[in-house]
C-alpha cells in the first residue's frame, strides 16, 4: 500500500520538522550580569524614592530602622552587590541599636535567636565585625557567641523553629568563624538538628507538625551547603547515618518536584517572588547557575524568568497579583518592600555565581590567585569525569588535587559528587583528612568585606572625620534635624572605631549633646506617631467630627522639620484626612450659611408678605372710612 506524498502533506511535515526543531533546542533565557546589575539598579532607586529623595543608598528612613527586618535584609543585599553607599552610617546606626537593646533584659529578642543571626549578617555586610560590636569603643558586643554556638545557653536555637538552626549555621559559616571549647553547642549539634528535622518528602518545615515549605527547605539547603563535599557520615536519632550531599540532593528533589509550569513556587497556594529567590540563594551556595540549571527550568522558563514577571514599572517588585490573606499587609499590584528586598538578595547571589566570587553568605576575603586557580583546575578536571572513562590513577590524582584545597575553600568544587561516586566505583579511600565537621578549615576573623560585584575591588570606607566634624558644628540647633542624625551618630562611631582618628573632649562632648537633641527630637516623633496610630486609625472611618482633632495633631507635626515629617507614623495618611475632613467642614459650614440665608430670605419675604397685608388691610380700612364719612 503506497501513501500518496502530494506537496500540501510535504509542506505540513517540514512545519512539524521544524517545530519540533525549535522545541527541542529552545533554551530559558540567560540574562546577562549587567542586566541582573540594572533590575537591582532598579529596586535599590525605588527603596530609596519610596521614602524620601536622597543622595544616600541609606537614607534617614533606612537608617533610624536599622535593626529591623526591613532595613537590614536591604543593607544585606546592597552590601553583597557591593555598591558605593554610606555603609559607616550604617554600621553606626545599627550598632547603636544593639548597644541600645544590650540594656535591656532579654537584649535583642526574648524568644528569636535569628534576630542575632540577621543583624550580625546585617553587620558584616556593611563592613563590620560582629564579634566585637560597639558603639562608644567600650562594651563589646559578640553576636556571634550570643546568638550561635551559646545562645543555648538561654533558649534553645530551635525555639522559635528551624530557622534558629538555619541561620545559626549561616551566621557561623560566614567567616568560618570557630567555636571554641565549652560552647553550648557545636557545628555537628545544630547540623545533626538539622539533618533530622527533614521530612520522609526530602522537604524541611518550620515546625514537625508542619508541612514541608519551599522557602524553610532551600534555606535549609543553603545552611548545608558549605558542607556538601564533605565525605563524612553523620548519625541520626534513628541511628542511621548519612552524608549531608544525599541530604541536600533530596531537599534539592523536593523543590524540583514543587516548581509550577512557569519555573516559579508558591507559598500557601500563592505564587510569589521570594520563594524563588531563596532558592536561587540555595543553588548559587551550591555553585549552581540558577539560570541553566535542568533540574529547575521548566517549559523553557528558569527562575530568574519567574522572578522578573513580578517586577512592578516603579521599579519594585510585588509580592502578588491577587490578594494574599497569609500577607494581609501586600496589596495587589503594588510594589512590596519584603519582595523586593529578597529578590534584591537573590539577584546578588546570581550575580556572585557567574562572577566567580564568593557566595552570598561567605564574607571572607575574595580566594588568592593560587587558591582560585586550584579550584578552578579541580572543577575542570572533575568535569571532564562525566564524559569519559578515567583510569584510576587519574582518578586518585584528581582526589589529591581536591585534598590540597584547602578545607575553608572546599565548599567552592562544583559537581564534586561527580569525583565521589569515582571513588567509591574504583575503591579509593574518602576517608582521608578531608572537610569534617570538626575540620572546616581555617576561620577568618575582623571585619565582613564590602566588595563590588562589577570592578571586584573593595569599596572604601573612610570618612575624612575632620571635615564631618566642620558640617556638624555648622548646624544650628534650631536646625537639627534626624536628617542630620547618621552624620552625627557616625562621626561619633568613627571617633570611637577608629584609634588613629582623635576628636578633641570639646568636640566628643558637643556630638553627646547633639545626640541627646536628636533623641529629644526622636521621641517627639514617635509619640505623635503613636498617637496617630491610636487615635486616628483605620482613617476610613473619620469624618467632620474628628476635624478639630486632627488639626490640633497637625498643629504638633508643625514643630517637626518638614523634611522629618515623612518619618512620622501615618503623617501622610493623616495630612489626606484632614485635607478630607477639612473639605468636609467647609462643605458643611457652606450648608449652613446656604440654610442661614434661606432663613433670612424667608423671614424677609414673610415679613415683606405681612407688611404688605397690612398695608392692604390699612388702605381697606382707610377706604371704609371714607365711604362712611361721605354717607
């Protein structure tokens, strides 16, 4: 039986030919270092605008919020890009934080051990050294000590959930710092914690009783990650043992598993960009390209595909397109300061990845030269073991090769597992001195390092601390303003930080005293703040009743400098209401002097109305007399 080829039938087999064609070589679009750089660009100028019009990065409103959630993961992901910003005024301001906080009895948090682990990230990525925070050169403060390995001491690390683990660990790791004899806990408590919190799915959750979580589990990934190469066996409570790379891969299976069509996640059945940035974080600890890696683009889409599908005109990003119960305080189609900022860090991680550079929680210096081409020879060689049969003296070579890297730096072998399942075919000892979890290496010690993601140099510093002293004593103190509060507070810091830089007693005390005013200044607007907040809202319910209210309150605000007052809780919401009840006031005040004159014009007309009908009855009466006087 022969099938008649007519042109028509040749012409629709070419077609599917050739889509068939572009389907198979259709690949998710790369984006380039300089467009990751610009998006970031992007989100760092809409922070800033969001809250005030500055010159600075940190701005006042960033600054005086230095210690919060907001604030910090923004000075983190700014830090790891490496941008020219005022990182001293904020090192000053954040440190005056804790020092602050250091007063009080349960210090930075009753109950959250990450507040520790945050800050100290927060800290190092802005150039400082959390194991010895101060403010006024006196007390210092460890918030490694406080928040990692003794934290147990006072709360468990696990109290508030697993991500007092996690971030314990991250803290740890990111400057390999070592835990001396006689701590609470040890690297191999809180990741053997860690190991036996995964669930029967390959997922972690925040809690046991909870299902396992995209964003709970790709930080767990990143926690481990430093120790994915590590040949060692670690026991469970259900007394089996296993490598931390089988851990990682089925955490890693889990994801995969979770991703949706589009290459994105979702967190409660909402689809969002922060659950993609975290596992970006993860893959790029891992030294994985999240853009081409196979396990995570789906319908030829990756993640960063997924991420900038959220990104709002403004340059933000949105937290989600429909309304969010689990996140009541993100409004649809509005830009989001949490979105944004993580999707900030993630784009950071990326940018690191393809630069080679260290990964986003490793603040260490940038590797030597020797170091660099070492791991670069081994990731090579290690490589070429996919696509060829290796003698095993080859093999027991390329191990030697890896030995040598030293154990801090290890964690920078990509496709080591590749060399592992080498060793184990060809029966090569791995039980040699290699990564342990009592052997990580060599710590590094002072401060984090600020370096820029596009000219890979450090980013200075220094402040020229005379000449901020000269702007100081050139404000007036009927002119202090917060405005003026991280160049106070940081030539303060500076003068304290530095040995080599002196003020004079005169000038330390004239910086006291400024500082006191600014506090005075501070409070004043925090209790309208407040007094806003409670007073005032929801503002949707106010009206003409509550005018003389708000206007007395605006009359407070005018004591506050203009360029303060955006820092004022609520200030713009309230200034729209009483522009909104003012309007009502008018309005109703217009009413009644309508309703007066109505009034008058009525009593006019019925007195006009009643002098008439006298004057008639007048006449009648006139005209009656007359008539009988004729008689």
């Amino acid at each position: 039986m022969f099938i008649k080829i007519t042109k028509k039938f040749q012409l629709t087999l070419l077609l599917l030919l050739s889509f068939s064609l572009f389907s198979i070589n259709a690949q998710a679009k790369e984006y380039t270092t300089e467009e990751l750089n610009e998006v970031a660009s992007e989100i760092i100028n809409w922070q800033v605008n969001d809250s005030t019009t500055t010159k600075q990065i940190f701005n006042s409103k960033t600054l005086l919020n230095a210690g919060s959630e907001s604030s910090d993961w923004f000075a983190i992901g700014v830090g790891r890009l490496g941008r020219n910003a005022n990182y001293l005024d904020y090192q000053a301001l954040l440190s005056n934080y804790v020092s602050q906080k250091y007063q009080e009895k349960d210090l930075l948090s009753k109950q959250k051990a990450t507040e520790w682990h945050r800050i100290g990230l927060a800290y190092l990525a802005v150039g400082g050294d959390p194991t010895k925070l101060t403010f006024d050169g006196d007390k210092l403060i460890d918030l490694v000590k406080d928040g990692t390995y003794d934290r147990g001491k006072v709360k468990k690390l696990n109290n508030q959930g697993i991500n007092g683990l996690i971030f314990a660990l991250i803290l740890l790791d990111a400057m390999n710092y070592d835990i001396p004899n006689g701590a609470h806990d040890t690297r191999a408590d809180i990741i053997s914690q860690l190991l036996d919190a995964q669930n029967k799915d390959g997922g972690f959750s925040l809690t046991k009783k909870d299902d396992s979580d995209v964003d709970i589990t790709a930080m767990t990934i990143t926690a481990l990650a430093p120790y994915y190469n590590s040949e060692e066996e670690i026991s469970l409570e259900n007394q089996k043992k296993i490598k931390i790379s089988d851990v990682i891969e089925q955490s890693l299976s889990f994801l995969s598993e979770k991703q949706t069509k589009d290459a994105g996640f979702e967190s409660w059945g909402t689809p969002n960009p922060e659950s993609a940035a975290q596992v970006i974080i993860a893959l790029t600890a891992l030294n994985r390209n999240p853009q081409t890696d196979k396990q995570f683009i789906k319908n030829d889409k990756n993640l960063i595909d997924f991420l900038m599908s959220f990104q709002m005109k403004d340059g933000g990003f949105v937290h989600s397109f429909d309304y969010d119960k689990e996140n009541p305080n993100s409004k649809p189609n509005e830009s989001n300061a949490m979105a944004s900022q993580q999707v900030l860090t993630a784009l950071g991680a990326t940018i690191r990845q393809a630069e080679n550079m260290r990964s986003f929680y490793d603040f260490r210096p940038e590797m030597t030269k020797e170091v660099a081409s070492q791991v670069e020879r081994v990731n090579t060689n290690i490589l070429q073991l996919e696509n060829k049969e290796t003698p095993k003296s080859e093999i027991n070579s390329l191990y030697e090769s890896f030995l040598e890297i030293p154990n801090e730096d290890k964690r920078y072998i990509t496709n080591y597992s590749l060399l592992s399942k080498q060793l184990k075919k060809n029966e090569i000892d791995s039980s040699k001195d290699g990564l342990t979890l009592t052997n990580t290496g060599k710590s590094s010690k002072g401060n984090g390092v600020v370096v820029s993601v596009e000219t890979k140099s450090n980013v200075l510093q220094s402040e020229d601390l005379s000449k901020k002293m000269s702007a100081i004593k050139s404000i007036k103190n009927n002119e202090l303003r917060l405005a003026d509060l991280p160049l106070i507070y940081s030539t303060y810091y500076q003068a304290n930080l530095i040995k080599e830089e002196k003020l004079s007693p005169d000038d330390m005390a004239l910086l006291k005293n400024k500082m006191t005013d600014l506090k005075d200044v501070q409070k004043n607007i925090t209790q309208i703040g407040n007094t806003i907040q409670k007073e005032f809202y929801p503002m949707k319910d106010l009206g003409a009743k509550d005018f003389f209210k708000i206007r007395k309150t605006m009359k407070s605000i005018e004591s506050i400098s203009k360029e303060d007052r955006h820092l004022i809780f609520g200030y713009e919401d309230l200034e729209k209401s009483y522009a909104h009840t003012a309007s009502k006031i008018k309005s109703l005040i217009i009413s009644v002097v309508v309703i007066i004159i109505i009034l008058i014009a009525l009593i006019i007309l019925s007195n006009n109305r009643k002098k008439r009908k006298k004057e008639k009855y007048r006449k009648l009466m006139m005209d009656e007399d007359e008539e009988y006087e004729d008689e």
